[in-house]
C-alpha cells in the first residue's frame, strides 16, 4: 500500500510541475504578444505590419493546436477515469466472494 501512495504522490508533482511548466510558458507568449507596441501601429512600416499579422496568424494557429491537444488528452483521460471505475465495480463480486471465503475458513477454524 505504501507503494501505491508513493506512485501516486509521484504522479500528482510530475503533474503539478509539468502544468506549471506549461502555464509559465503560455504567460511568457502572452507577455511576448503584450509587448508589441499595439498604440503605434499606425507609425509601423507596412513591412513590419504584414509581418506582425503573419506572427499573429502563426501564434493563434499554435494556440488552437495546444487547445486541441488538451482537449484531446482531457477526453482520453476522462476514458481512463471511466475504464477503471467499470474495473473496480466489476472486481466488486470477486473481492466479496474472497471476503466470504476467508470469513468462512476463519468461522471453521475457530469453530472446531
């Protein structure tokens, strides 16, 4: 049991630090995005705009891969979630049945 709460607590900071990772990377595109001198576009050359729109075009379209992975990771592992409550649920009888065969063998030894 100690290597299972192990394993777990494992699996909880790979997650945590993996999701902060993340979060600190989406912050810093977003600061990258916020720094671009959004007042003065007008004294930009027209270089610089069309290669400003073809940033942004790039940045949105990294935005929508990123959602639709995330999307797809958060389908699979709600799946997962489903799959091993169906597990549990369908090892139910069993785990009973070995409870009701050690509580018999219990009853006769101690009976007799």
């Amino acid at each position: 049991m100690n290597f299972l709460n192990d394993f777990l607590e494992f699996v909880e900071a790979t997650f945590t630090d993996v999701w902060h990772a993340c979060a600190m990377l989406i912050y810093w595109a977003v600061a990258q995005i916020g720094a671009i001198p959004w007042a003065h576009l007008n004294y930009l050359p027209a270089w610089k705009i069309v290669l400003l729109s073809a940033i942004m075009a790039l940045w949105l379209m990294f935005l929508w891969r990123m959602i639709w992975a995330f999307s797809e990771a958060g389908e699979k592992a709600i799946c997962a979630v489903i799959i091993l409550a169906t597990v549990f649920i369908r090892s139910l009888p069993i785990i009973v049945a070995a409870g009701l065969a050690g509580a018999a063998g219990t009853w006769i030894i101690n009976c007799s």
